[in-house]
C-alpha cells in the first residue's frame, strides 16, 4: 500500500466513522428492497465512500476492495465485492468489472469509464457517493414527516373500525327494546355499522384484488403516466415530489457534466436511471430538440414538469459556459425548500390527524347517545 502511513490511516477510520454514525441512523437509512438483484442506495453510498477514501489516501484499487469486501458483514455483499477485485486483477477496469456484475446502473458505469479515461476517478467516486447520500437523505425527511401522521391515521381508522363492529351494535340492541323512531344521524351511523359487520371481508378481498392488479400494472407506461398525474395534483405532496425529482435530474447533471460526460449522453444515462415518468418521457424529446441545435433551456421549457426559474438558470449557465455548477446551485435550492416543507408538512398534519379523530369519534358516540336524551327527555 504505497503512500498509506499511520496517519492517514487513522484519518480514514475518523472519516468513515463520522459519516457512519450510530446503529440506529444506519438501521434507518436502510433501504427496503424486494429484488435480491439490487443494491440498495445505503450500500452503494457506502461502498461509493470507502472506495473514494482509500483511493485518495494513496491505496491502490485492488487493495481499496480487500479492504472494504473484509468489512462486509454479509456474506452475498462480500461475494459482490470479491467478484470486482477479481475482475480488477485479471485485467478489467473498476468501470467494466461494476459494469459486468450486473448489479450497478449504466449511469454509475459511464461516470466511473468517464472518471478513469479523464483520470478524475477520485472526483467521480466522491460524486458518486454523494449523489447517494442526497438520495437516502431525501427519503429519510420524507419518511420522517409521513411516519407520525400515519401511525395517527392507522390508529384513527383502527378506533373507528372496534367502534363500529363492536360498540355501535350494542347500542343497536338497546335501542331496539325501546322502540321508537331514531334521530336521522343515528340511523347512518347504525346503517353504516351493519355495512361494515356484513360486508367487510368481502370490501378487504375487493381493496386486496385492487392493490394486486394495481401492483402488476405498475410498470405499464399508461399507469406509471396517470399515475405521477394523479400524484402531481396532490395538495402539498405534489409540488414536494416533484422538486424531489428534480434536484435528482440537477445532482445527476453535475456529476455527468462535471466529469466531462457529453450533455447528449448525459441526458441519455439520466432517462435510464431517473424513474419518474414525466422527467423520463420528457428527456427523449429533449433529445431531439438538442439533436435539431435548440439549446438545452429551451428544451426544457417545451414541458410543464420542469420551473421556469430553473429553466432561466439553464439558459445562464449556458451562455457563460457553467452548466455542471449552475445545475449544482439549482439542486441545492430544490433540496433546502423540500427540507423546509418537509418539516412545514408534518407540522401542518399532526394536528389535523387529531382533529379528524377527535371529529368522528365525537360524532360516533353523539349518535349513540341522542335517542337515549330524547328518550330522558320525554319521560
């Protein structure tokens, strides 16, 4: 290991320690994946990190991936690791060994071929690991702000659902001893008990059938583009999601701009990873605009999906020739206003969950008890 003494070593576990942080931050950024195939965004992170240290303290590629297949706590991670170094000792570039296993992104395969033909291999790993850290953190704000009002809304739906099958029907037997006409807000809510006692297996099949087919047709183009549609319009949500994606179309930009990826294929690399239907539909057109010599910002302004400030900023940043860094300022700001209503939305919902629960429940047990005031009432 040529240039690596004590010092830099102990500076490189200080470094991974910091970013690693405690179990507990580590067990929350875990991504849940449902295809043994991929690799989630923590371990890609990771590995991105580790790599891009090692190889800027003087360690060569080949003895950067002993070093990190050692650490791997699974053993399918440290096959994966293996299999690269491998790759890397029988003749293969780091780009074509990831590129070959299957398991990474042409996007991550191009920047890294990119990275060591232009010798910036250090900048592209450091990007690289980057990119991914935005990514799990954007997730984490969002899980963050949707976790408290959904525990509130399952417990909502879980009140009202034991109130309807199991305290409403005991009123309903009282109130048949006694007789008489019930108040109209008494009857709906009887009326709805009895739907819900009768037909609630049969309304969980129908909600699961509908789920299941949804979940098949996920990838279908007409659902993926109704889909982002319907999830666009969302009241606050929407506007949320999209600068979501967006600031990852600038994160992606910047890295395959500043590592010298030609903005055709860069776009190209972009549509294949992005994964949401209106930034992905929109690049192939995109394409052509440039293809035919329209400049980039004007391209982007054919189509909805994408801000007129941050197509504004484009057009600056091509005429003074800084595209990679005004794309990096665009994320910057994308990624600041979705932490802020992040933060704003689940202050916003937490309140109003209460409220909703407090409303029907209120509701539920004022039908119950009206027929027994009218009935004090005329006694």
């Amino acid at each position: 290991m040529s240039g690596l003494n004590l010092d830099k070593l102990t500076d490189i576990s200080d470094m991974k320690r910091k970013h690693q942080g405690s179990k507990v931050i580590d067990f929350l950024n875990k991504d849940i994946t449902f295809s043994s195939g991929k690799i989630s965004d923590k371990k890609k992170e990771e590995f991105y990190l580790e790599l891009y240290v090692l190889c800027t303290a003087g360690v060569d590629i080949k003895s950067a991936l002993e070093l990190i297949a050692e650490e791997q706590a699974k053993v399918k991670d440290k096959v994966l690791i293996d299999d690269i170094k491998n790759r890397v000792i029988n003749g293969s570039t780091l780009s074509n060994a990831i590129k070959d296993t299957g398991h990474f992104t042409s996007y991550e395969y191009h920047s890294l071929q990119i990275g060591e033909e232009s010798g910036k291999i250090t900048f592209v790993l450091k990007e690289l690991a980057g990119f991914y850290q935005k990514r799990i953190k954007q997730r984490r704000q969002i899980i963050s702000a949707l976790t408290y009002p959904s525990i509130v809304l399952f417990a909502s739906c879980g009140a009202i659902f034991f109130m309807m099958n199991f305290i409403v029907p005991m009123f309903a037997d009282v109130f048949k001893r006694f007789g008489g006409d019930l108040p109209v807000l008494t009857k709906i809510i009887l009326n709805i008990s009895e739907s819900i006692s009768r037909y609630f297996f049969a309304m969980l099949l129908f909600s699961l059938g509908i789920v299941y087919l949804l979940y098949k047709q996920r990838k279908k183009e007409w659902f993926r583009r109704i889909g982002t549609d319907i999830l666009l319009r969302v009241p606050l949500f929407g506007e949320m999601i999209r600068k979501i994606y967006l600031a990852r179309f600038c994160h992606s930009m910047t890295l395959l701009l500043g590592s010298k990826i030609p903005l055709l294929r860069s776009i190209s690399l972009i549509k294949q990873m992005i994964g949401f239907y209106p930034i992905e539909s929109s690049l192939t057109t995109i394409e052509s605009y440039i293809l035919r010599g329209d400049p980039l910002h004007s391209a982007l302004g054919h189509f909805p999906i994408y801000h007129r400030k941050m197509v504004s900023l484009v057009k600056v940043g091509e005429e003074v020739n800084q595209l990679d860094g005004f794309f990096d300022k665009i994320a910057k700001q994308y990624t600041e206003d979705v932490e802020y209503k992040t933060s704003m939305i689940s202050s916003l919902i937490e309140p109003f969950m209460i409220i909703f629960l407090g409303l029907i429940v209120g509701i539920i047990l004022i039908a119950m008890y009206l027929p027994l005031f009218n009935l004090s009432n005329t006694i």
